[in-house]
C-alpha cells in the first residue's frame, strides 16, 4: 500500500514567515464553453512538501537538475520523536541506520494547526544533524517548514547536512505513518538550476 506524505498545494499549504504564498487560479472555462480547463500555479522552490539540493547553502552544491534519479528512492527510517521540541542523537541511537537511507522525523509538528506559522515547533538540534551526517544517510526528513528552528539567521543545521550532501525533505505528513522502516520516493520537478523543488512524496512499507 502506497501512503502520500505530500501536503496539498492550495489545501493546507503554509509558508515560512517572508514568503510569498502559492498562487492557484483554478479555471471553469468548459462552463463557459470553452473546449478545456487551463488552471495556472504560481509557487516558490519551497512550497509545500519539497526538497532542498546542497546549493540552497552552499555556493557550489548540486542543484535539483544535477541530482542523480537515485537520490529520490531510498529506504526510510520513521522514527516518532513524540513530544520533544528538540530532536538529538538520543533519538537516532541504538537504530541500525543503513549507509545511503533517509530518516523522517515523525514529531508533535503533526498537531501544530495549518492556518498559522507556529514558530516553537519541533525541530533538529546541531548534534543531531551531524550524528545523521556520521551515518552516512541521503536525506532527512521533518513534518514541519523546516529542519531548524526559526531563531538562528546562520542556519547551521542546513549548512551541516546540506554541506555534506545530505538532501532535506521538509513539510511532509506523517500524522497517519507509524515508525518503522519504508520505500521512500519523492521525485522533484525537473527545474534548472534550483535549489529545491516541491515534491510528491510517497512511502510503502517494506
């Protein structure tokens, strides 16, 4: 079985505080009398449930287009961080995490509403991130607009993973995903010379 992670864009889309929000013109030209619908998206690289490729932060990282078709379909790891607002290395030891895997924090982001930004919310600690870069993972995942909290201008979770190649997968769904390990796929759109994408990301249990 087949579990959407994607948030939906135009639904329950929610922007980090500075950005424009998605623009989404449905049309109903048919019921005019025109022979089709031509609906029109105007969105941000970080819109939604989306990828971020290492040159977000840092100057010569691959873009989207640069990335190999591999790096989108990967063995996850969904580990439930429950309550806590600050994600560590407790909370990836002790789990045999394979060389190449990505992780998804599935944490109380899952409660927050979606008509507002909450700026408290659950969210990679400095440790954490380089104890997943030690692992050696692809990609890391969070349920919420970003992998770090909002009060740090320098972003050094993001310079971190992305430093070291580790793709980021932000905004995705897990309130109806339990721990354990799946097939993730979450291919971008094929943009140039981006850093990021929305994606439409997708688990199945293995």
């Amino acid at each position: 079985m087949l579990i959407d992670i994607t948030r939906t864009i135009g639904l329950d889309t929610m922007v980090y505080p500075g950005d424009r929000g998605p623009v989404l013109e449905r049309t109903d030209s048919m019921a005019a009398g025109d022979c089709c619908n031509a609906s029109r998206l105007e969105f941000s690289a970080h819109c939604g449930t989306h990828l971020d490729a290492p040159s977000h932060f840092t100057r010569d990282g691959q873009t989207i287009d640069e990335l190999p078709l591999e790096r989108f379909r990967l063995t996850a790891h969904v580990i439930d961080t429950g309550s806590s607002k600050s994600i560590t290395p407790s909370h990836i030891g002790g789990l045999q995490i394979a060389p190449g895997s990505a992780v998804l924090f599935k944490t109380s982001n899952g409660k927050l509403p979606r008509d507002k930004f909450e700026a408290k919310f659950a969210c990679l600690t400095t440790p954490a991130a380089q104890a997943l870069i030690d692992s050696k993972i692809s990609m890391v995942g969070i349920d919420y607009l970003s992998v770090e909290g909002e009060d740090d201008p320098v972003a050094p979770v993001h310079q971190l993973l992305l430093g070291a190649g580790v793709l980021i997968l932000e905004d995705i769904d897990l309130r109806d995903v339990a721990p354990g390990r799946y097939t993730l796929t979450c291919f971008p759109l094929r943009l140039y010379k981006t850093e990021a994408s929305p994606c439409r990301a997708v688990l199945e249990a293995l």
